[in-house]
C-alpha cells in the first residue's frame, strides 16, 4: 500500500466514523428523549459523551491531518476551490460541534440527578435539549456536503 493510498483511506475511515458516529449519536439522544425517563436518558447520555470523546474527537484531530498529508502528498493546493470549501465547512461543523460536546455534558448530568432523586426533567434540561437538536442539523448538512466535495472535486474557483 502507498502513502497515497493508506492516507486515502484513513481520510474516508475518519470521514465515514464521523457521519457515522454523529447520526448515531443523534438518533439513540432523540429516542432516549422521547422516553422521558431520566435514568434511561442519562445512561444513554453518558454512552453518547464518552463515544463523542473516543470517536468523534479522535476523527476531528485525524482528518484535518490527513487531509493536508493527502493533499500535499497529491500536490493539490490547500486553495484549491473545493479544498478551501471543505475546510471552511468544517470550521463551521466545529462551531456547531463543540457547544454540543459541552450540551451534551449538561443534559447527562441534568439527567442523573433526577434518576438519583425520581425527580421529572426540569425545563432547562428540554431547553438544552432543543438547543442541542437545532445545532445537529447544520453540522450534519456540512459534513454532508464536505463529503460530497471530496467524492466530487468540483472545480470551484475562490481564489482568483
């Protein structure tokens, strides 16, 4: 296997884990909620926190890393329209991430108080969770159209 080709595929491996951890993570957080049961939710809660730390995190540090050694080891420019596109959309898909890391932390330990002490979940527990499910789907989208331009390679013209 080349460099070429092993960067290639830890490219697509981050890319895919990413996506993937990410619609799951979305999807077993909406069907925990709709239980409203806060000992359910927070065990899946803290499940979603230590996958984001272990999956998603790591995929975050991984593709930006071998994004720049794959486009250097093809010798495309980091200006290249679809390549400065690609970046742009995962700088916004980290602004929208990273407050959810920290929501996510919230509605876990909203959510294990209340199991501790029967009680129903609080107001500023649906708030959260509201502001958790509305910040998902720009980054989801973003993610989407990252990896459409990495399948695609538009040619896109941002720079002169």
């Amino acid at each position: 296997m080349t460099l070429e080709e092993l960067l290639r595929l830890a490219h697509v491996i981050g890319a895919t884990v990413l996506f993937g951890t990410g619609a799951g993570i979305a999807f077993f957080m909406v069907m925990a909620r709709r239980t409203a049961n806060p000992a359910l939710i927070a065990h899946v809660a803290g499940t979603v926190v230590i996958a984001d730390t272990i999956f998603t995190a790591t995929a975050a540090i991984i593709q930006p890393v071998t994004g720049y050694l794959l486009a250097r080891t093809i010798g495309w420019p980091l200006t290249e329209g679809w390549i400065a596109l690609s970046l742009g959309l995962y700088v916004f898909t980290g602004i929208f991430w990273l407050p959810v890391v920290w929501i996510q932390i919230q509605l876990r330990n909203i959510a294990r108080d209340c199991a501790a002490t029967g009680q129903a979940l609080p107001a500023q527990w649906f708030r959260l969770y509201r502001i958790w499910f509305a910040c998902g789907f720009p980054a989801f989208f973003a993610v989407l159209g990252i990896i459409w331009l990495m399948l695609n390679k538009p040619d896109i013209a941002l720079f002169g």
